[in-house]
C-alpha cells in the first residue's frame, strides 16, 4: 500500500510538473475622464498593439493612441493617429510585422473606406483611401501580401472586395454572388492563400457547404462543394490554416429551420474524392454538458442515446460559437464556446458603450462567423445591450475542444464549465493552450483566474485559480464589473485582460485597464 501511495504520489508529481501557470508581468493604464476605451490586438512573438480611444479631437479630427507593448509587457513606442471624425474605427487585422486599421465614412454600408498601416512607429502611418461605390455590410477584414480582403454583403449576397494597397485600386472577386447563400467564414492560410466557407441552400433537397481558396491576388485555386445531409442545416463554420496538408472545416449544425445548434461537424477538404461531412450531437461528447448538473448530464445523455438509437436527431440543443481549430502533428483541435441569452436590466453602460472586453463581436456580424482575432466591429449594429431600458445578456456555459484526427474524425474532446459568466454579447472569454501532449483550458472569473489542465482523452488532471496578480502585493480588487478575457498569444503564453477598479490603501482608488501575461509550462 504505501509503495502504491508513493507511486500516485510520483505521478501527480509529474502532472503537475505539466501542469505550472504563473502570471509573469502586467501591464496597466489608469482610466481617466471619458478615455477609456482599448481595443487588444496580439501580434505573436512581437507583442501587442493598443488602439485607444482618448475621445479626443482636434481641427474636426479623431485623435487615436496606438501603444505597442513587447512580450515582457513593456511600453516599445506610442503614437498617435489623427482620422477624420466622421469615420468609424470598425477593424483591425496584423499581419507580416504591420498592423492595419480600418475605418468607414459615416452610419451606412455605402461609406467609403481608409485602412491605415502601421510598423515599428518610427515610419509613421500609411493611409490608403477606397470608395468601393457600393453599399457592401462588410463582415470580415483580412489583410494578405499588401491587398486588404473585404468581406460581406451587397444586398443579400455574398461579396469580397480586394483592395491592393500598393496602387489604391479595388475590385470585386467573380463568382460569389449566389442566392440563397450565407457567408461563414474568411481566413487567411500560412501559405498566404485565403479560405471563404459559404453554405449555400436554393431548396431544402439541395443544400451544399461550399469551401472556395484563393491565392493573394483573388485567383481561384479551389472551389469544392459538400453536399449537407438530409434536413441538416449548417449554422457555422471555420477552416484550419493549411499548416499541415490537409484543409478541414468545422462547425455546428442542426436540423430543420433551428437556429440553436444540436452538435458540430467536422470534414477535410478533397474535391477529387467522395467527401462525407461527419455530424455529432453534443451528448455524444464525454465533457460537453458538465455545465448541467449531474442529474441533468444523466438525463440528456440518456435521452439523446434512445433518440440516436431510433436513427433521430437529439432534442438538445444550445447555442454555440465556433473559435478556431488548431493543427497538431496528429489531426486538429477544434475550439468552440457554449452560451445562453437572456433579457435583462443593463449592466453594461460604465465605459460608454463599449463591451469591456474590447472586442464586441468577436464570432462576426452574422451568426457564426467566427473571427475573434481579426475585429470586425461594426458600429451599425444595433446591440441592445447598451440601451438603457433592457439589455441580452449572455451567460458563457461551457468551453469546449474537440480532439479531431487527420481525417477529421472525432477522438476525444476536452470541457471545461464556464460558470454562468456574464456578457453583454456572445464575445469569446476563455481559450486553451496545447502543450506537452495536454490541454489547458482558461478563463476568468471575477478577480480569479481559473484554469483546466487535461490529459489527452479529456480526463481532467488539475483543476485550479488563483487572484488575478496586481503591480502591488499591497493593492486589493475592489470590483470587476465585467469578467475580464483570455486569449493564446504564442507558444505556451496566454494573456487575461479587462478593466478593474484597485484599491490601494495610500493613494484610494482607481480604474484600470490591464493586461496579465499568463505562462502555461
């Protein structure tokens, strides 16, 4: 007994030798007056960018604050940008070792466009001006070898729009205007091609997932289409990036007209073969539903296994969000985050509007479409989570990574529940990291941060928090009205970052904007 004792012993041990998260440095910007607004743009390896809005005008200009930070959290450069005043900051994208901007003329979709492209600080601004003449609602915005891709809607449509900022000239990408026809995702590959998902549906008996690939200069390398299986409806849907061979799509899906998702698919691209798209429920999965109580879990289980049994479609359904998918030498990892919607006084108005997180609509203007690096913040979008009389509020469920093999095919997959954390919109609050063979999946709660580290079938190895660290041990949180967020920045680093009020028994009070580097090892 005592040798299995020291043998259990020696192999937590080495779990939590995996297993070691530490916040190594912060950064931190008091809020003053009405400038309050940041907006976090990771650039890997080479930092972060800042865009902060300072509500600062001169001469019928808006002065905006762009503040690089290096991988230490240390101030590189700050500069400001002047725009005029009627444009909207509505994108971003980095790209290359430069970061892009993107504004819009006025409160419609016919307003012509500025991106502006900045590098180290020291060469100033590039500004490069693009009246599409057409009254496109753009969606996504992706900048590859110097051409800006402008995703979105003309009418009802499905349209991209490439901007060459070496010559300031536009055009429309053929072959895209399809009835009947949704946009589902836009992403750039690591070979600087770009994908675009459509889920096309003319009839309820003909209904196809179409994956179109492109290389810089808008030239159709792929065009594929998957057919959808009997009354299944595709709902989302976001592609991996080519570094490894092969192109999968994953996403969620239901069945009839319901918006809701029942579970997530997954297929590699293969237009010289047969493709079959591979369709899950989410009671199939082993962690999916711990945020039901386990009375619940039991129940739904039971339940979905006699309907699958019956060759139906589950009941359950819940609304879910795709992230991203990550490649690994064996398959991908497909991330995906679970959420609810009610309605409810609005809590959200402390930093004028904005979602605190910096990023209001991380999964995309449509649903589905899921982008939450590259913003694509629409001002035009009315989110009734700022009026003052009601607000939706979202609760965040569950954060879920799906185990894919090289085929696509469903392995094992990962859960962690996300504690009811409340939102103004369906913005991404936790991610995970891939390291050692495990996955650590992070989030913040309140003033703690709260992680997950697994083993490779999903079986939980530690479950942990700990107080979101401050510049002084002697500094207490003394509210967070808004649950800050966590993203993967590069390699085993991750990062937490919101707004707090600290309290400081010398100096009193004050607001915060911060951001926490978090080390998974």
């Amino acid at each position: 007994m005592k040798k299995l004792l020291l043998l259990f012993a020696g192999l937590l041990l080495v779990w939590c030798g995996h297993a070691q998260v530490s916040q190594t440095a912060r950064w931190e910007q008091e809020l003053k007056n009405s400038s309050n607004h940041y907006t976090l743009i990771p650039m890997g390896s080479q930092g972060i960018a800042l865009v902060h809005d300072k509500q600062k005008y001169e001469a019928g200009k808006h002065v905006w604050e762009i503040i690089a930070l290096d991988t230490l959290l240390q101030e590189k450069w700050t500069q400001e940008i002047s725009v005029d005043n009627r444009y909207n900051f509505i994108g971003h994208d980095f790209r290359d070792g430069f970061v892009y901007f993107l504004f819009r003329y006025g409160e419609t979709d016919s307003g012509d466009l500025k991106v502006l492209k900045m590098g180290d600080g020291k060469d100033g601004v590039e500004t490069h001006s693009y009246d599409p003449q057409l009254s496109i609602k753009l969606t996504h915005f992706n900048v590859i070898e110097s051409k800006a891709i402008l995703a979105g809607y003309l009418s009802s449509e499905p349209a991209i729009l490439l901007f060459d900022l070496e010559n300031d000239q536009g055009r429309i990408v053929p072959g895209l205007f399809v009835k009947s026809t949704q946009l589902l995702d836009v992403r750039v590959n690591t070979n600087n091609t770009f994908n675009i998902v459509l889920s096309e549906s003319p009839s309820k008996a003909n209904k196809k997932l179409v994956i179109k690939t492109f290389d810089h200069t808008g030239t159709l390398l792929l065009d594929d289409a998957i057919g959808v299986e009997g009354n299944k409806t595709i709902l989302s849907a976001v592609t991996s990036t080519l570094s490894r061979d092969e192109l999968l799509i994953a996403g969620t899906w239901t069945e009839g007209v319901n918006q809701q998702a029942a579970g997530f698919y997954s297929v590699t691209v293969d237009p010289y073969n047969e493709q079959k798209i591979n369709y899950y429920d989410f009671p199939q999965l082993s962690h999916f539903l711990e945020y039901l109580s386990p009375k619940r879990q039991a129940k739904t289980k039971s339940k979905a296994d006699r309907k699958r049994a019956q060759g139906k479609v589950p009941d359950f359904r819940v609304a879910a969000s795709p992230v991203r998918i990550e490649e690994t030498t064996d398959g991908f990892l497909f991330f995906l985050e679970a959420h609810s919607s009610t309605t409810e006084p609005s809590q959200y108005n402390r930093y004028n509007g904005y979602p605190f997180s910096g990023m209001p609509y991380p999964y995309g203007f449509y649903p589905g479409a899921g982008y939450p690096y590259r913003l694509y913040n629409s001002p035009y979008f009315y989110n009734p989570a700022f009026n003052n009389s009601g607000a939706v509020e979202v609760k965040m469920l569950q954060a879920s990574v799906v185990v894919l093999d090289a085929k696509g095919a469903w392995l094992a997959d990962h859960g962690r529940k996300l504690d009811e954390i409340k939102k103004p919109t369906a913005d991404q609050i936790s991610d995970f990291l891939y390291h050692n063979n495990k996955v650590a999946i992070l989030s913040a709660k309140e003033k703690e941060l709260v992680w997950q580290i697994s083993q490779s079938d999903g079986v939980p190895l530690v479950n942990e928090k700990k107080t979101i660290r401050l510049q002084l041990a002697t500094e207490a949180i003394r509210s967070d009205d808004d649950d800050a967020t966590v993203r993967h920045w590069f390699g085993s680093q991750m990062i937490v970052y919101g707004y707090q009020t600290i309290k400081n028994p010398e100096k009193g009070n004050r607001d915060v904007f911060f951001i926490n580097k978090v080390t998974v090892e």
